[in-house]
C-alpha cells in the first residue's frame, strides 16, 4: 500500500533541534518541496507500480520520502548507494527527507521508485516550480535565453568491430542461460550454445592493431579480419534464433524472460552485421539515422557540433530555456541533431504559454539567426530581440549590433555557458548513466529540477 508520508517524530524533531542546524540554502529547498502540487504529481506516477498500489499490499515506503530522496541524489550528484549512506548517516538529512528514525530505503528499493518517474510528470514538476520561483520572486520572466548542449549517454566510443564483439558477448551470456531452461532438449543441440566470445574479443583485437598500420596489406588485413569476426557474429546469431524458437516452446516465467532478451538484442546484433558489411565491405557511408552506436543504448544519437575538443559526441541534443534568475523555465530532449534555428519559436511560444506574456529580451547564439526567427520574435512582442547574424554583415546591421542593448543583451547571453555547466559538473548533466531512452529524459529531468532547486534555495536565503 502507498503511503503519503511518516508521521512526525516529536522525540526526533526535539533532538535535531537540539544537536543539528539545516544549512540554509537546504532549509529553502525543503520548503519549496512542501508544495501539495508537486507531491501529487509524483504520487501519481508511484501509484501506477501496481493495479492496487493505494489500496492493498505491505506498507510502502512514503511518497515524501522518495521525492525528497530523489531531489537530493541530484542535488548533489550522489550515486544510488551514496544516497542511501548519507541520508542514513545524517540527522540534517533524515529531516529533510522526512525519514526521521524510521528505516531508509536501499539504493534498489529506491531505483525502483525512481523508474516508476514519466517524462511528462518531471516536466509538469519542473513548470510548477518554476511557477513557485514567480512567487517567491525569484523570477520575473522578462528575460530568456535560450541555447543547446549535448548530455552523452553511458557507452564506449563506437567501433563496428567493438559492436560485433558486444554482440556476441550478450547473445553468448543469454545462450549460456538458455542451457540450464533447455536442460533436457539441450542434449541433441550441444552445438547451439557454443559461446564464441573468446574468438569475438580475438578478431576485434587484432582488428584494433592492424588498424595501426598503414599500406596495402594492412588494409587487406583488416578485410581478413572483419570478414572473420562478421561470420562469427552471424554464426552467434543463428544459434540465438534457434535457441529462441526452443524457449517459444517453454512455458517458465525464466523462459519467457530469456526469450525477450533474444528479442530485443537479435535485430541489434543483424543490424550491426549490416552496418559493417556496407561500411567496411563496400566503402558506404552509412548516414547517422541508419546507424546504431550501442547494443545497449540504441536511442543514441550521433551529434557533430565541429567542437575542437569534442569534433563527435553520442548522446542527445537538449535544449534550454532560461530565464532571469537563473531559472531553467523549459528543457527539451531532441531527435537527432536538428538546427538550432528551429527551436526559437518553440521557445517564445513556451515561455509565453508559462508566464502568460512574452519576454521583453531574448536572446540565441548565432546559430539561432534567421531573419524569420526575428520577425517571429516582433510579432510576440518582444522588445529586444538579440540574435547576432553569422556571416558578413551590412553597415546598417553593424549598426545595429553595436546599439548599446544589443551588446548589454549579447553579455546577459553569455550567462548560459555557465548555468549548463554548473548542470553538467554539479547535477549530472554531463553523461547519464540511466538505462534506456526514458531512463535519459528522467536523468535530464531530475538534473534541471536539481538546478532550479539549488537557485532558488541561494537565492531566497542571500535574501533572508
């Protein structure tokens, strides 16, 4: 059964009163989360674990708990288990996420909680505290600044040959499973679980110092190789699919299980060997919509910003939307790598569909200059619309970058080169390290609360 929340512990309250003082800025953050709104957004998702979750089953741990919980991981960019040792260790902690000397849930019981989370909820929770930063002042929405920054997700620089070997490793794992479920078929087809990922990691080894050389025999080395770790990719994936009609035909909650996996990672695997063959084989360049980087991470995108230092990332593209105060108002997790031009008008619609008005700045790198976009800008109502031309410029659009509210808008703009990177080094926007495309929109969701949580929390207490 779920519960809302412990009762207070007078004894512990008496006690932490008397031993401990909450940090300030923490003591604005645990009134911000005492808002009824936000605390049935996320009761809404946690009450969909089970068909009866409110109504039947052990007692749960408390709604208040996990959402604190979760705003202080990200907080402080705590893993899972350190979440759980801190929390535990600390009087100050265990009253703000309202535990008080009852048990604190473990870092699996929390991560179970935390999946339970939808993309639409944090973005509602975010908008609502963004509402509750107009009240307390903290913003005023005149401002908005608008850029992109790319969150990469947990995987290795891709190769096809260390794709391939992936392949083989999670289809031999699961053949290997397989064998204990299929234990009296498995005597007539020994051969169907032969497990090649020794050979694999073999051939993409040798792959990897033969592409150190250079000439012509080289090259035909690393044909002989490819082709070798191809066929022994292929012959991994006939046995899975042999393996996967036997577990059709078993009726275990483990068989049922294990042919799932086989069906998730045999097309990844086949399009692996098809990428390779056009890539390697036939001197094709596959475009990024066709590629796959990751056995694991397939929903990552290939991004080429022309960065010195990071020339290709893999992840996604996100878009944010700031407003004065520092207040991240909108994010948005993209497809692909689209321009950023066509996010201006999603911006100004948001923002005014939030504060009821449009900005009377806005601002975008020059990435985001179109002279529709500035038009669009004006027909909102926006005063100053600062958005720098590339390129060759006329006298007269000289002139007008040089007026003084230009250049005072192109400083203010700046700005966000910093909020992204106090989200990526202080709450975890620099990789995600969930699972899956949703477990990405929840660990970009949690990081911008995280962000806007810790601004208001400085800003109201340097004002108290």
């Amino acid at each position: 059964m779920l519960r809302d929340r412990y009762e207070i512990d007078k004894l512990f309250m008496d006690v932490v009163e008397l031993t401990n003082q909450m940090d300030p800025v923490l003591a604005r953050i645990d009134r911000v989360l005492d808002d009824a709104e936000m605390f049935q957004l996320v009761k809404g998702d946690l009450s969909g674990r089970y068909h009866h979750t409110l109504e039947t089953g052990c007692p749960s741990t408390p709604v208040e708990v996990i959402m604190r919980m979760l705003a202080l991981k990200h907080l402080y960019q705590w893993s899972y288990e350190q979440t759980e040792y801190h929390v535990r260790d600390s009087l100050v902690l265990r009253q703000f996420c309202r535990v008080y000397l009852n048990p604190v849930p473990d870092d699996t019981t929390l991560i179970r909680w935390a999946n339970l989370a939808r993309s639409e909820t944090l973005h509602a929770f975010n908008t609502r505290l963004t509402e509750l930063a107009v009240n307390l002042k903290v913003t005023r929405g005149r401002k908005m600044r608008t850029d992109g920054t790319v969150v990469e997700t947990n995987i290795h620089a891709p190769s096809d040959s260390s794709l391939l070997a992936d392949s083989v490793r999670v289809l031999g794992r699961a053949l290997h499973r397989a064998r204990s479920i299929l234990a009296e078929s498995a005597l007539s087809v020994r051969r169907l679980f032969r497990n090649r990922t020794h050979s694999a990691r073999r051939a993409a080894r040798q792959i990897g110092q033969v592409l150190r050389r250079a000439g012509a025999h080289a090259e035909a080395q690393k044909q002989e190789a490819y082709r070798h770790l191809v066929k022994i990719t292929q012959a991994t994936v006939t046995q899975a699919q042999q393996i996967l009609t036997l577990l059709d035909q078993e009726a275990s909650s483990k068989a049922a299980q294990l042919a799932e996996t086989l069906h998730t990672f045999i097309p990844r695997a086949e399009q692996v060997i098809r990428q390779t063959i056009r890539r390697v084989f036939h001197n094709e360049q596959v475009p990024a919509a066709e590629k796959i980087v990751s056995i694991f991470e397939p929903h990552t995108d290939i991004i080429r910003r022309d960065k010195p230092s990071h020339p290709v990332e893999y992840g996604h593209k996100v878009w944010l939307d700031e407003v004065d105060g520092g207040i991240v108002a909108d994010y948005r997790v993209l497809e692909g790598n689209p321009g950023d031009s066509t996010q201006w008008p999603v911006s100004l619609n948001r923002h005014v569909q939030r504060f009821g008005h449009a900005p009377q700045q806005a601002s975008g790198d020059r990435g985001v200059y179109s002279e529709a976009n500035e038009a669009y800008a004006e027909q909102l109502g926006v005063r100053h619309v600062i958005l720098p031309k590339p390129g060759g410029k006329s006298p007269a659009r000289q002139e007008h970058e040089r007026q003084p509210w230009f250049r005072r808008g192109r400083r203010w703009h700046a700005g966000i080169e910093g909020r992204i990177s106090v989200l990526k080094r202080a709450h975890g926007l620099d990789r995600c390290p969930d699972h899956g495309a949703d477990g990405f929109e929840r660990c970009v969701g949690w990081g911008v609360i995280a962000g806007n949580l810790a601004v208001m929390g400085r800003t109201v207490a340097a004002r108290a």
